[in-house]
C-alpha cells in the first residue's frame, strides 16, 4: 500500500518496500542510486532524504568510523520513523596517522584539495585509502547492520587533467590500479572500484541473502 509521508518537512510517496536514503550530500544519492539501479535489489527503492546528520567526534580508525555511522543511523531512523541508509565516507593519510579519516569533510572546507595536497606534498607516502561505512536500520529501535567499503590508492596534486568531474577529494584521488583521479573517469567506472559501491556490494548481498539465514538482531556485520 503506498501513501505519502511527511519527513522535516518533504513530502515522498512511499510503500513498504522503500528504503530512506538520509544525507545531506547530493552527490553521495546519485552514486547509490546508480550503483542499486545497477544491482537490481527490487523490490526495494530508495527515496532521499536531504538532512545533514549530526556526526560524532571520537578516535580516529576503525571503531571510531563505524560509531559515527552508527550514531548517524539511529538518529535518521528516529527522525524519519522508518528503514533508512545512511553512510560516512573517510579519506585517510598512513603518513599522518590516518588524518583526516572521518573528519575529512571538515580538512577539504579549511583547506580545500590543494591543502590536502600540500599535507603530503614531500612525504614518501603518499597513499591514502577512502572508505564508505553504510548502515541500514529496519525502523526506530532496530540495531543498524554495518557494511564497510575501502579503497586503497594515492594522493597527487588537483590539475586540468582531473578531468573536473565528481566531487569532495576525486580530483586528488587515484586508486591504486589506475592513471588518473576519480574526477576523471565517469560514474560507471568510479562505480566499479569505489569504497561506496564496494559498501553497497555487501548491502545488496545482506538484501539478497536466502530468508531464514538472517542475523540475529544487534548483531553488526562490519566486514
Ligand atoms: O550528509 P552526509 O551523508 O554525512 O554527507 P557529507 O557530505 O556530510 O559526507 P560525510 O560526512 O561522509 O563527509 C565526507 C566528505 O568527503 C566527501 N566525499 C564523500 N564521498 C566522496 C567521494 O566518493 N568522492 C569524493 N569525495 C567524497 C564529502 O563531500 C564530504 O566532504
Ligand atoms: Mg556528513
């Protein structure tokens, strides 16, 4: 039965098959968008939400990202009162510790991608890693399920041949296994190697995964 629902404000029309999408990030809903088409998980669909989540401070690494995905999650399920996915996206440096990690966001707004750059300019490591930490809530209340996606690759200079698409740190980006940033190659080609895809990847596999094999609820699956 489909009807139409009132979340901060949108109105969406939605049945019990869509999944909420929250993120303040546009760019982040035409990835997943793309990829899910992609993946052919019907019978979902996911409908966006545009709210700009509140995001923990805690230690850099791997349980610090998936406790701000986390804490992202439950407050959008209680915001939205339904089955939403949220994700966080970290850009991390070996040679300074893991910064910027999950604080990324707040690096590319004081210093933008030239001061990313400039951070590693006369290091010898210059390798970096992105990943996407995706969580799904089944409604209010429900433990989120966590799904991780990384990308290894290296840091080079923002220049003209980035190809000047994408967003946030593509142009500075270049996954291991490639010439060129992110900012170059086109949505599909991002798609194929990307921390989210490689997230949603795990997603679809926990959406697909024959019924009756489920995991036990609070249990989070952050392979
Ligand atoms: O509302 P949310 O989903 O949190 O969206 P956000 O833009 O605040 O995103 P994050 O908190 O995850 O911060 C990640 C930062 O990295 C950027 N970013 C995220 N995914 C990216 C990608 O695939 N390529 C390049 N930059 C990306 C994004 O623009 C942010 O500046
Ligand atoms: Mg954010």
């Amino acid at each position: 039965m489909a009807l139409t629902f009132f979340v901060e404000g949108l109105s969406c029309r939605v049945d019990e098959r869509c999944i909420f999408f929250v993120t303040g990030n546009a760019r982040k809903e035409v990835e997943v968008n793309a990829i899910l088409r992609e993946a052919n998980i019907a019978p979902f669909r996911v409908v966006h939400v545009d709210i700009d989540l509140p995001e923990l401070q805690g230690p850099l690494g791997d349980r610090g990202a998936l406790d701000i995905a986390r804490a992202k999650c439950l407050e959008a399920s209680e915001r939205v009162g339904a089955a939403v996915l949220v994700e966080d996206t970290s850009l991390s440096f070996p040679a300074l510790g893991g910064l910027p990690g999950p604080y990324i966001k707040w690096f590319i707004d004081a210093i933008g991608n030239d001061g990313l750059w400039r951070l590693l300019e006369t290091s010898d490591d210059r390798s970096a890693f992105c990943q996407c930490t995706l969580c799904y809530s089944s409604g209010p209340g429900a433990e989120p399920l966590l799904f991780v996606g990384r990308t290894d690759g290296a840091i080079v200079p923002p220049h003209a041949s980035s190809g000047g698409g994408g967003f946030g740190w593509d142009a500075i980006f270049v996954p291991d296994g490639h010439e060129v940033p992110f900012a170059a190659l086109s949505l599909k080609e991002k798609n194929a190697i990307s921390h989210r895809a490689r997230a949603l990847e795990k997603f679809v596999a926990h959406c697909k995964r024959p019924l009756g094999l489920s995991e036990p609820p609070g249990r989070a699956e952050d392979a």
